[in-house]
C-alpha cells in the first residue's frame, strides 16, 4: 500500500501565514501539469509495484486547475501504476474555486474526497489573512459540494488570530458544525519566519494572543467536536467515525509515498528525497535531492508521528525496528511524564493523554534522541 502526492504550487495571490513553497506565474501551468505527467512516468519504480491507496492533489491551489488538467493527471496515475478501486482521492481547494460546475466536473472525474481552506467565517479575518473567499463563499461551497455528490469534506479552521476572543472562535466552531461535514482539520495560527506574517510580528504590527488563550480554544474545539460524534484522532484533525484521511494518515505511519510536482517530497520507507523549492529548477530537470536518515533519525521520525495520534506507538514496533536500546531509552525518558499524567501507558501501547497534548512538542521532545 503507498500514495501518490501532487503539488500544484500555484495560487492567485499568497496568504500572508503562508510557509509553503508556491507561486503565482500561473502562465506556467499547463507546462508544469506535462512536467509532472512526465515524472510520474520517470518514477514509476520507486513504489516497487505497491498498490497506490491514496492520491492527493496539495499546495498551492490545485482548484485552479481545469478538469481537463486534473483529469490529464489521474489518467496517467491509472495509467501507470495500480491504483485501487477503492482509494482515496483527495483535492485540496479554495472555495471561490469550487463553483457548481467545478464540483461537478470533479466528482465526475473520480475525486471522492475535498480539502477546503475556510480558515474562518469571519470576512474581517479572511482579508487580513488575503484569502480570496469570503464566508458565505465557504458555506456555498460545501453545501454546493455535497449537491453534487461528494460524501466526504473536510475544512481547515485557525484559531489564535490577534485579538480573536474566545467567543468569536466558538462561534466559528459552531458554524463549521452546522455545515455537517465529515472532517475538520485546526490549526493555531502560526508566524513563521520568511512569511509576511512573520515579519508583521517583527515589526510590532501584531500581536500573538496569550498561550492561555490559545489552549482554551483549543479545549473548546475538542470538547464540542468530541460532543458532535468527531474522533480526535490526530493533534489537528477530527473525523467521524470511518472518515479519517487516510492520505494524511500514511505519513503518520511510515507508509511509503511518492510526492512529484516542485517542492514535493517522497518518502521510500528507508529514506526521503524531495525537489527543491524553484519552479524553474524543476521545469529545467534538476535532480532530486535525497535525505539519507540515521537509525536515530528514523526513532526520532516514529516516536514523534506516532505520538501525534490517538493510537500513540506500539512499543513491540518500536523495538522490532530500532532494538532494545531504543526502546530502553524512550521509556526511560518517558517514566516521569507517565507519572505526571502527560503519557498513558496501556499495555503495548504509549500515547499522550488529554493534559499531554497541550504540551504534545515537549513530550515529544524528552522522547526523540535528537531533542
């Protein structure tokens, strides 16, 4: 079993928290679609003939593609590897690209799975963030999505805005309920360095809300999902029961991926290897990079994926791969949070509690070798 990752790096105009690698030559387009068709191609070994059980269409904005691209695409996925009949296709959008006719044409052409980025459904908060859409452009879009067949929609929320209070996060909470979608990833915002929103806080143009504030968003947040019937079944993400992204959940679980497209990485069960961050590095053919990993670095990789979700790690796998002397130091360090109530140990299982995953990166941390 393994995935296939598309990134399309192209977007309208940028988010300005925005850390992933795109571009707004949209001119480019139809080359780069023939480019990543032609490496889909060059590549078709590295999955050593698995079965591909998941495809994903990231960014970017791959709802600016035409159904004629998408379709150009998954033809040749089909056509070259052995794709199941059952797997998961997932295209990540934006919802002022998602109109009646889009949606259709997708659904149409096999995608069975939708990303959308909502963020919010407050419009003063979409424009400091330059998104493109507006609330009731999102609101549109998932009901639109679901007229015209799909089954299976997830939005992405952020929460920790500045001077968000708790109350105008509840309220997103709410709307995004009523929608009765199957998914809801959230994330607090973050201000990474290099982004315009990073240099707004450098410049004391903004202000991070307080940590306390934030935890107790994101407390809500679990607390009225868990009540609507959402697994928490990653630090992020929420689904109901059987609708779990089980692209995203590959990655948690060391399943094997190939990723093509600028930017992209892959991931071979052993080692990583990507395409740098330059559209026109990758339309002129330069190589892959690859990313050798230690036996430390691949601890380091199992302990903190597989801490990110409910199910914790299984310290029999954990052994089997990495030996006794890992497994010794992990639960070594791992004895005081237990006591602390921040691990649960349940038989062979180790996995945060409720109270770990506030502080999820230090925990994690105490863990990997590398921390």
């Amino acid at each position: 079993m393994a995935g296939v990752y598309i990134h399309i790096p192209f977007c309208k105009s940028r988010c300005i928290y925005c850390g992933f690698f795109s571009t707004t030559s949209l001119e480019m387009r139809s080359l780069y679609v023939d480019k990543v068709i032609e490496e889909l191609g060059c590549r078709r070994d590295f999955l050593k003939g698995e079965d591909v059980d998941t495809i994903y269409f990231g960014g970017g904005t791959p709802s600016l593609l035409s159904a004629r691209e998408v379709e150009r695409l998954l033809s040749a996925i089909y056509t070259i590897y052995n794709v199941r009949a059952n797997a998961e296709i997932t295209l990540e959008g934006n919802p002022d690209d998602l109109t009646q006719p889009v949606l259709h044409d997708l659904y149409r052409l096999g995608v069975n799975r939708l990303s959308m980025g909502v963020q919010t459904f407050s419009d003063q908060r979409l424009r400091f963030l330059n998104r493109r859409h507006t609330a009731m452009q999102a609101i549109a879009a998932v009901e639109h999505a679901m007229q015209a067949g799909f089954d299976n929609v997830s939005i992405d929320l952020m929460f920790g805005f500045p001077g968000q209070t708790l109350t105008e996060w509840q309220e997103d909470v709410r709307r995004a309920l009523a929608l009765h979608v199957q998914h809801i990833s959230a994330y607090s915002l973050m201000y990474e360095e290099g982004t315009l929103l990073g240099c707004m806080l450098d410049a004391g143009k903004v202000r991070e809300i307080d940590d306390a504030l934030s935890l107790q968003m994101y407390e809500h947040l679990m607390d009225v999902l868990e009540a609507a019937g959402f697994c928490h079944y990653e630090i992020s993400n929420f689904a109901l029961q059987g609708m779990e992204s089980r692209h995203n959940s590959s990655y948690w679980h060391g399943i094997p991926y190939l990723g093509v497209g600028a930017g992209a990485h892959s991931y071979d069960g052993h080692n990583r290897y990507y395409h740098s961050d330059s559209l026109q590095d990758y339309m002129e053919g330069k190589p892959l990079v690859e990313e050798r990993l230690t036996e430390n670095e691949r601890y380091d990789e199992f302990v903190f994926t597989g801490l990110r979700t409910a199910e914790g790690i299984r310290l029999d796998a954990l052994e089997r791969r990495y030996g006794q002397q890992r497994l010794a130091y992990c639960m070594k360090n791992a004895q005081s949070h237990i006591e602390h109530g921040r691990l649960v140990l349940e038989g062979d299982l180790l996995r945060l509690s409720r109270q770990g995953l506030f502080v999820s990166n230090d925990v994690m941390s105490d863990l990997m070798i590398g921390g």
